[in-house]
C-alpha cells in the first residue's frame, strides 16, 4: 500500500502502539498545564454531586434539594471513589487520571477498529492521527466525561467491525460471543455515560438491525437489550428519585424552536477549527453513498439501503444531524470528537486506495496531509507552556468561604464557585434549578437560555455573581440596575476576570468596591475586573 510504503517497517512494529500511548499520555499532561485555568467550569458541577454523594447527602447539587443537574451519571460515580480517598480538592486531578486511561483505552480500540479493514501499518496511521491529536488531549484535561464516551464509542466501533469482517468471511458462522457481549456492554456504557447517550447507543442498534441477518437476531437482541435496558432503567431511577423522565439539564439546554436550535449551531461551525478536517473527509467520503441511496432504498427497502452505507459514513451523519438538532454545544466540538478516528480511518482507507502504485510524489503529498491535520488544531495556540494558571472562579470560590461562610449564593457558573464555597446555592440559568429549567424561554445558547431574576430576588440569596455590563452596571443574567439596587443589593466585589490573565502583581484578585461610583467600576471594569459580586450591605 501507498502509506505503508512511505512510512515504512517502523509502522509495523509493534511497539508502535505502546510508543503512541506515551504519546497520548504526555499530550494530556501538556494540556492540563497549558489551559488557562483548572479545567472547565461545568465538570465541577459533577463533581459537587460526587462529593455530595460521598458526603451521604445522596445525588444532589445542594443538600435536600433532588435536581439532577449532571448528564454524566456515570461517570459521577466513577469521581466519586477518588473524592472519598483522596478529599474534594482531588477531584479535578483524579477526573484528569482517569480521563487519560480511558484515552488510552480508546487508543486500543481505535487501533483495533482500524485493523479491521487496513494492513497493521496505515492502521496505525489511524492511531497516530487519533493518539497525537491536541483535542483529544484537552478532552482529558477539561475535566468531563467525553474521554469516557470516547472510550465507550470506539470500543463498540471496534466490535461491530470485527463481526461485519466475520460476517463477510463465513455468513453462516454464529458470531463470537464474547465480542458481542463487549459490544453490548459498551452500548451500555454509552447510556449510562451521558444522558443522550442513548442517542448513540441508537444510531448504533438501527445499524445493527440493518447489516446483520435474520439468523444473528440473538446478537442483536443482546445488544438492544443491554442499550434499551440500561436506559430504561436509568429513566426509571430519575423518575423515582428526581421525579423527571429526563435530566434538569436537558429542559435547560434544549430550550426554543428547531429553527433558532439550528442556526446557533450552524454559527457555532467556525469553532470547530480542532476537527473541520475530519469532518472534510468524512463529508466527501459521504457523497458517492449518499447519491447511490436512493436507488439501493428503491430496490432493497430501509435495510438494504442502510447496508449499502459503511458505518464510518453512517455514524458521522446521523451524529453531526443530531448535534445540530439540540443546537450545537457551547464547548464546540466536545461531542464530535469521536468522529475524529472515523475521519481518520475513511482518510487512510481511500489514501491508500489511491495511493497504491504511485510515485514518492504522491505518497510524500499525502504525508503532508497527515502531518497538517495533525498540526490544524494547533492554530492559533501559543506552544508552550504557562508558567502560572489562574483560575478565577477558584479563586472567587475560595474568597466566599473565606468571607462569607453562612451565605446563600445565586451564581451564574455553577461549577467551581459552588465547589470550592461549598456554599447552599441558586443555579440562574436553571441546570441545577427546577423552577428556572421548566420556564420557557427565548433560546440563546445551550444551557443558556433560561433565567428568571425576579425568581432569583424572591429567594433572597445573600450573595448575587455575574458578568458586569460596564455601560449601565448590568449584571448577567437580567439583573438591570434599578432592579438590583431597589431589593437592596450593591456591588460590593468585583472579580479580576480578563481572558485568564493573571491580576497584576500590585492587585488584589477580588477588589472590595463597595460604595464606589459608576466611573470608578467602569475604570476597575477596563483594567480586568469584569465579574461583579452582589451583596446587600448588611452582609
């Protein structure tokens, strides 16, 4: 083949593999201390439930108070154990450990999935563009559970190539057991993991029920079985202990009409920067099956026109339809980056098509290829690492407890200032709120849409944050002026939060301004102090 000629037998060595975990283990240390700050902010929402839930207050974001604000239960419990070993404040790193096992996890997977329909060398072509991709590595560091769908994903993608390999060799061979009990189990996993995990699951059974014969019906129903089962039983267990079908979160962030859900995410496209090759390859791999459907649908029915589609084609599109129908995702392209080792597989595959025969023209071009998708995510990013990471929602979560212990805080980002107060608190865009998750709302962005300030005031938090409008001294989500101050709040801190820089040196993090005038917050606004804290002053 074309790439294998022109990487050679290093590729076929088996340490390879190994040398590639190295490989992906190092990048996920390198983004951990790259970030700007400790993680991202909604993983600590997690976190706060694990550590409630290690702390005997059971699955809650406040003690007495049944939400369920996470859409990871999963992966929930898997934090947990590393709380109750090693204290709250392991949490972010523990969640990091993990995140990279499952990685490498994934790798395997990957490697084993690719193996199935190349030589041993341009599958590990597929490895590598997996193994030294950076927004597989900031998956791991960012703290939530993607790592874990990853792993999950691509364990299940594995399985079911394998079986699509044993059915073409021998149709009338009964399938390996135990590779379609992995497959169920990892179907499984993906339910448990997200709470849209059955979505994937799904994609997955529909593919299922299309290629595999009548005569492997016992393999399908175990898989349906163990994906539908364990979703079943999960919206049986929300019902009893939240009282909900689905997650709080979900009334949160699918807010709005179809519409407005598939603008933001078509907005959101320029974003997905880390990805846009894959998703390149995966589009254009996709036009020659998608122009034969029709034909095949005409002929042979739903089935022989899902047959005729490979699963690498057939995932990708069923899975960017449904990200652009719940409106894309504010962290970009989180939920599609396991469409990365898809992408990379059907590169590879049709390269070495191409490829073979050719001149060292051609294959030293398709070389640069590799090494340009490898450095697409690096666009932009500076390459080195930072000698000092702030945080300032650590930080603000750290000064509450220090300052106001008793308090009950409202809070915008309910993650690590909720965490690290350990304070009782009011979740204003509703992921963690009943009241404000169920109010219809304009959609604006998901997770984003739902706030009621005038329910917020009427529970008379003590301490109020939000990002400061500096033209009118607004406060997000809603809090205008004279609807603060009129139920007795004022600005009594303001919060260095400048793209995460650090304060300057002869600063404070948190700056007391109470009392101040409109042009002196609007001066602390433009050195970097833009995120505001309300109190009424008797507190």
């Amino acid at each position: 083949m074309g790439i294998q000629r022109s990487f050679g037998s290093p590729f076929r060595s088996r340490a390879v593999l190994p040398a590639l975990g190295v490989v992906l283990l190092l990048g996920c240390v390198f983004a951990t201390f790259h970030q700007k700050d400790w993680g991202l902010d909604d993983a600590y929402i997690s976190y706060r439930f694990a550590s409630n839930l290690v702390e005997g207050h059971g699955l809650v974001f406040n003690p007495g108070e049944r939400v369920e604000g996470y859409t990871n239960f999963l992966y929930v419990l898997l934090i947990a154990p590393g709380i109750a070993g090693f204290g709250s404040e392991a949490a972010y790193p523990f969640s990091v450990a993990i995140n990279a096992l499952f990685l490498l996890a994934a790798l395997w997977a990957v490697d084993a999935a690719a193996r199935t329909r190349l030589e041993r060398s341009p599958a590990r072509v597929v490895s590598l563009l997996f193994a030294a991709s950076p927004a597989i590595w900031i998956a791991a560091s960012s703290g939530l559970e993607t790592p874990l769908v990853i792993a999950f994903f691509a364990t299940a993608w594995a399985m079911l190539s394998r079986l699509l390999v044993a059915l073409g060799a021998a149709p009338g061979a009964p399938l390996h057991a135990p590779t379609v009990r992995w497959l169920a189990a990892a179907l499984a996993g993906m339910a448990l993991t997200r709470a849209d995990g059955f979505v994937m699951a799904g994609v997955f059974l529909v593919y299922l029920a299309a290629r595999f014969p009548a005569r492997s019906w016992r393999a399908v129903a175990i898989c349906s079985a163990a994906a539908v089962g364990t979703t079943l039983l999960q919206v049986g267990g929300r019902l009893l202990y939240y009282g909900y079908p689905l997650p709080n979160s979900y009334y949160a962030k699918v807010g709005g009409g179809l519409a407005e859900r598939l603008l933001f995410a078509s907005a959101l496209l320029p974003r997905l920067t880390p990805i846009l090759p894959y998703l390149v390859v995966i589009a254009v791999a996709s036009l020659a099956v998608l122009y034969a459907i029709p034909a095949r649908w005409r002929a042979f029915g739903w089935r022989g026109a899902v047959a005729s589609v490979p699963f690498e084609v057939f995932f990708p599109l069923a899975w960017v339809g449904y990200w652009f129908y719940v409106g894309g995702d504010v962290f970009g392209e989180r939920f599609l980056l396991v469409l990365i080792p898809v992408g990379a597989q059907l590169l590879v595959l049709h390269g070495t098509r191409l490829l073979a025969g050719r001149g060292r023209a051609p294959r030293m071009a398709a070389i640069a290829v590799l090494f340009a998708l490898l450095l697409a995510p690096w666009q932009g990013t500076p390459l080195f690492l930072r000698r000092t990471i702030y945080d300032p929602w650590v930080t603000l979560g750290r000064f509450l407890a220090e300052r106001h212990p008793d308090a009950l805080l409202a809070v915008d980002a309910a993650g690590k200032i909720p965490f690290y107060s350990g304070l009782p608190a009011i979740d204003m865009y509703g992921l963690n709120d009943a009241t404000i998750a169920h109010r219809a709302s304009r959609f604006i962005a998901p997770g984003h849409s739902n706030s009621d300030p005038y329910y917020v005031l009427g529970l008379e938090p003590d301490i109020i944050t939000g990002w400061l409008n500096p033209g009118d001294l607004t406060i997000d989500p809603g809090f205008r002026r004279y609807l603060y101050t009129g139920a007795g709040y004022e600005i009594r801190y303001l919060l260095f939060a400048a793209g995460g820089k650090p304060p300057p040196s002869d600063a404070t993090a948190v700056l007391p301004v109470g009392g101040l005038s409109q042009q002196q917050l609007q001066a602390h606004y433009r050195s970097g102090y833009r995120y505001a804290v309300l109190a009424r002053p008797t507190n």
